[in-house]
C-alpha cells in the first residue's frame, strides 16, 4: 500500500463569484519532491494555503499521514507536521538567526531556556541537513540564499515532515539555487516530503519526482516527471501547444543608439544605488542586464526614463545628452516598460484606453487644442488591443478587471506602438502567463528586427540569455562588463551576478 503523506480530495474553494480551486484531488508520496505547476491565477496557491490554513475549503477533505484534519489556522497545520517557506520570507531582519527560529515558538516567558534549547537544537539540525547558519548572525546582514536557510529551519524546528516551497528560486542566483536543490535533496533522502510550486519547468525536470499541473482552477493532470517533457507540462497548463524557446534571427547592430559612461546614482536618503555603471546599447540589438532583485536594476531603468537624475556620468542617445524629465525623455524616441506595472506604467482606476495612452495623452495624436479625441482614442485602443492580444479586447473595462499578463500587454502595446528608437523594459514578463510569455518574446524581438536599441531588465535568467545578444549582470549598483550572450552560460553569468567581477567607482578606486 502507497504510502501518502498528503491526500487532498474533492477540494473546491471559492472567492465571491471566482472559484479557485474546483474539486482538486492530489495525493503527494511520502518522502518525495512533488513539483505543482500552472499559469498564475490558476489556483496553486490557493490550493497551498488551504493545505497550510490560511484558508477553510468550501467542499472536500484533507488527509496527513492517512489521519483526516480539519485545519482553520496555521498553527494546526504546523501541528500535523506540515511548514512552508513562502516566496516573499517571514523573517525579522532586526534579530538573529536563533530569535527568527523560536520566534512564536518560545514555549514561555522565561526565554533563557528555550534559547538554550534551540541553539541546542539548530546545531543538530544544520548538521544533519548540511543547512550551515550562524546561530547569531543578525538575519538583516545575511544573502537572500542564507536567509531561505533560515526560513527552512524555522520549519524545521517545530516539526516539519510535510515542507511547501513557493516559488522558492526567485530571489536567487544559479549557485544559491543549486545550493538550494541540494537541500531539497538531503531533505527528501532525510524522508522530509516536499511539495515545490514554481513556474521554471526545468526546475521541475531537475529536481522533483512527480509533478501535478493546475489549470483554471481544475486538476488537469499529474505525471512522473521521468515520464514527461517541459513541452508536455506546457501544453497542459496552456491548454494548447507552447513554443518554448525563443525563435530568432542573429541579431545586426548598428550604430550606438544609448551610451552610458561613468554613471553614479544617490537617492534623496543619500545611499548611493548605482556606481560607475558603463555600457552601450546599439540600434538592432538587446541587452539583457542580469542580476537579483534589487541591485541596483530598478534604480538604472528610473534614471534612464528621467524619473531620476544621475548623480555623475554621462547618458547620451543617438549622440546628444539625455533629457531630464520624463516627457522631454519620450521626446528623444525613448519608450519604457517599468517594472511595477501597477503602479509605474498603468492607473488600475483608469479605463483601458485612458491607461493605453498614458505619457502620450497630450500629444497632437491624441489631443486637438487642449481637448482629448476620445472617440478616436477608443477606437484606437480597440484596435491595439487586438493586435497585441489583449483579453478581453474592450478599451472601456477598468485596467483592474484585467488580468496581471493582459496589464502588461496594454503597457507594451502603448510603447511599442510608438516605435520608439530605444526601448527601455523592466521585468517584461514578471506575473504573465506561459502562453503571454510567448507572445511578448516575439514582440520584443520583432522591435530589434526593425531595428530598436533594447535594453532588457530582467531577474528570469533564462530570459535574459534567450533573448539578449550581449549581457551584463548588476551586483550592489555596479554592472560588470558585457559579454556575447551565445558565448556564455547560466554558470559563468551566476558568478557574475554574485559579484565575481572588478568593481571600481568613479574615482576608479576598488569597491
């Protein structure tokens, strides 16, 4: 007889008129790596939290080691052995390692003993799951990588046999998570059952033993993962064929349409957030800028747009010095896809064909002697949103009944349009479906063919080396030197991206 650790049956959840979840059934091997796949908004994370008590299942029953529970708190899921390590991580920077680990867990007030005894007991557990921590490193001081150790070994010490990961790879480099699929491992040979929801498909190949795929809320389909192919997973959460890879065309540059030299940025709290970043961007290329979250990406894309002005360097395009606003930037045929759509690129209040102009509104396109062409632009909308694939193509729906991947179609379509001579885009898939992903990487692709300089943000490594033709990466504001991106590898780009490059300021002193 199997033996299961988790068993799910019949689980439906709904949210008002939206079901999440509709009578899923999944039953997870004790002591196996169980990968859970599917568009965003199809239902995995519902699903998860249900396991994990966030939430109470409107229908259906839960089974943990073949004992039936009812779980309406986190706190009983815990009891029943079961812990997650969540995307964005539950950790106060403030403390410690040890005072994270007994945090909600300190038994009484008297803490004298209790840190004692999970000092004690984090000792026994970093060396039996080779998760190697300083007990008293303060969290806040820490990599991201060291900081999901932390978080495993929170759940860890108060039992955990049942460990959900979600999206765990998305704040890491190649190394930090190839680091990360080690531990898995231990875990699992430890006989720790882990269930690991992501949307990387060959991190589902690499590491897990089984996969379950969620479609629309519904379970579509479960397979062995030796039985079954990136393509095929696609295919099933899509529900249709999906290419993959990127198809296109060696790239042709041309003359240098952006060129970044020397260029410093200090914000207003006077922490400096780029430093002697240097690079060009010829017409008919991308360049992809690799790097983890929060090196300094955001900070370059906001000076190049106008949004901020550089504290040293120089920016030229096409020859002449950048703009300082971000209107007189458009002027200079620069378009830009920000990172945070919701509140950089889109007004969610807004209708579709307010938002799809936004930047532009008071151009003579749009507007006649101070009055907007509003049928114009409605009937204008319509017809881009059908050209970009926009669901549904109605320019009088609220930008916020759309769905994360359609925002960002309505965010390119506006800029792109423009043919603009330099596109600038953060995070071009970031939230957007597989299928989206596909139509946006054709997109971006079509506009080098037709000869734009693209400079391409992104922390989707994969991305970044299918559809750039030279890369850089970014540590702690400072860019490393651009490489042919056919002629390096995720390794070589992963060292780079933890920093392995000389980095010198302005002044050319070694950082």
């Amino acid at each position: 007889m199997t033996n299961f650790a988790i068993e799910l049956n019949g689980i439906s959840k709904s949210f008002g008129p939206v079901q999440a979840n509709k009578d899923i059934d999944l039953a997870v091997e004790a002591g196996t790596i169980h990968g859970i796949v599917g568009e965003n908004g199809a239902g995995k994370s519902t699903l998860m939290s249900i396991l994990y008590g966030f939430y109470v299942p409107d229908e259906g029953s839960i089974n943990v080691f073949g004992e039936p529970l009812e779980f309406n708190s986190s706190q009983k899921a815990i009891e029943a052995g079961i812990g997650m390590v969540h995307q964005h991580f539950m950790l106060g920077e403030p403390f410690s390692v040890l005072e994270n680990i007994i945090l909600g867990a300190e038994g009484n007030f008297l803490l004298g003993g209790a840190m004692s005894k999970a000092r004690e007991a984090l000792l026994q557990l970093s060396e039996r799951y080779g998760l190697s921590v300083d007990p008293d490193a303060i969290v806040g001081t820490l990599p991201v990588g060291v900081q999901q150790r932390v978080e495993i070994l929170k759940a860890l010490y108060r039992g955990a046999k049942v460990l959900i990961l979600d999206e765990p790879t998305g704040v890491l480099t190649p190394q930090e998570a190839d680091a990360l699929f080690d531990i898995l491992r231990a875990l699992k040979e430890q006989g720790t059952t882990i269930l690991l929801i992501t949307h990387k498909l060959q991190e589902i190949m690499n590491v897990t033993d089984s996969v379950s795929v969620i479609r629309r809320g519904e379970m579509v389909g479960h397979r062995e993962t030796a039985q079954t192919s990136p393509e095929e997973l696609a295919e099933l959460m899509v529900g249709r064929k999906v290419l993959l890879e990127v198809d296109k065309a060696p790239a042709q540059p041309k003359e240098v349409a952006l060129s970044v030299k020397g260029l410093d940025y200090t914000d207003e709290r006077g922490i400096q957030r780029l430093s002697n970043v240097s690079f060009d961007v010829r017409a008919g290329e991308i360049l992809g800028v690799a790097g983890v979250s929060g090196n300094g990406q955001a900070y370059l894309l906001e000076v190049l747009s106008g949004m901020h002005a550089a504290s040293g360097g120089s920016i030229t395009v096409n020859g002449s010095a950048l703009a300082t606003t971000p209107d007189l930037v458009r002027s200079q045929s620069i378009g830009h896809v920000p990172e945070d759509r919701q509140h950089m690129g889109l007004v969610t209040a807004f209708p579709a064909w307010e938002s799809g102009i936004l930047g532009f509104q008071a151009s003579a396109l749009y507007c006649n002697r101070g009055a907007m062409k509003t049928g114009f632009i409605k009937e204008t909308m319509g017809t881009l949103m059908e050209k970009f694939d926009v669901r549904p193509p109605n320019p009088l729906l609220a930008t916020a009944k759309f769905s994360g991947g359609n925002q960002q179609k309505i965010v390119l379509a506006r800029e792109i349009d423009k043919a603009p001579d330099i596109l600038l885009v953060g995070q071009p898939t970031r939230g957007v479906d597989i299928g989206a992903i596909e139509f946006i990487h054709r997109q971006i692709i079509a506009m080098r063919d037709a000869g734009a300089a693209i400079l391409l943000v992104s922390v989707e490594l994969e991305e970044v080396l299918s559809l750039s033709d030279r890369v850089v990466a970014m540590f702690d504001g400072f860019c490393s030197p651009d490489r042919i991106t056919a002629e390096t590898d995720e390794r070589s780009l992963g060292l780079l991206m933890a920093g392995e490059f000389e980095r010198t300021t302005s002044t050319g002193m070694a950082a």
